[in-house]
C-alpha cells in the first residue's frame, strides 16, 4: 500500500509547506508549496514537482534552469502539515544562483552569508 497525498494537512489554499534539505550535508536548501498533485508527481517521477502560487501551476525544479532536485526521501513531519524532501540538489537551489535560499542572517545585523555562485 502506497502513500496517499490526501492524508496530509494542507492550508485553506490546498498547499503544504515543503522544505528541500540536500542529501549528505543536511544543508537547508529552499521552502516552496506543493498540493496534493505535486506530491504525487514528485513520488511518482522521483522529479521535485512544487505548485507555483505565482503562475498557478506546476513548477518541476530544475526544468528550464537545469538546476534540478532528484528526489532521495519524502518526509512527513509530526503533525502532517509540512513536508521534508531530502534531494541531491544539481546546481543552485536558489533563483539568485546561490546554493541555498537561506543566505542571509539577521542575528546581530544583516549580513549576507553566501554570494551568488559563478555562471
């Protein structure tokens, strides 16, 4: 028996937090939504698939940047409203050419973390 997308917990827009972590280092890479669908797009195809709320439609990371997400494991967290995909990450995950989303700290002032990586 597989897993059924429908027994998560999505939020009143049909979405669902996923949190895209790179396999072997833990690094945080990037947050972005699924529904339903994309879920089970991204199981059956092994393909990250997110939902862009931006263009209301399916978004396949990588798929015109070639900067893809292969997926390795789904996760769900305890309370069944958030997603963990562990991902060999090709290239940046993040659409400013940086390997992660999260490269900036606000602790004790704002400072960048991370430049962008090199075309």
């Amino acid at each position: 028996m597989g897993f059924d997308p429908a027994t998560l917990i999505y939020n009143d827009a049909g979405l669902i937090p996923c949190i895209a972590q790179a396999d072997g280092t833990g690094e945080v890479l990037m947050m972005a939504w699924m529904n339903a669908d994309a879920v089970g797009q991204t199981l059956a195809t092994g393909r990250v698939t997110y939902w862009s709320r931006s263009r209301n439609t399916f978004w396949i990371k990588g798929e015109s940047s070639g900067h893809t997400q292969e997926l390795v494991d789904l996760r769900v967290d305890c309370d069944r409203d958030c997603l963990l995909a562990v991902v060999r990450q090709v290239g940046p995950a993040c659409h400013t050419n940086r390997r992660s989303c999260f490269y900036t700290s606000v602790v004790g002032g704002e400072v960048e973390l991370m430049a962008p990586l090199a075309e």
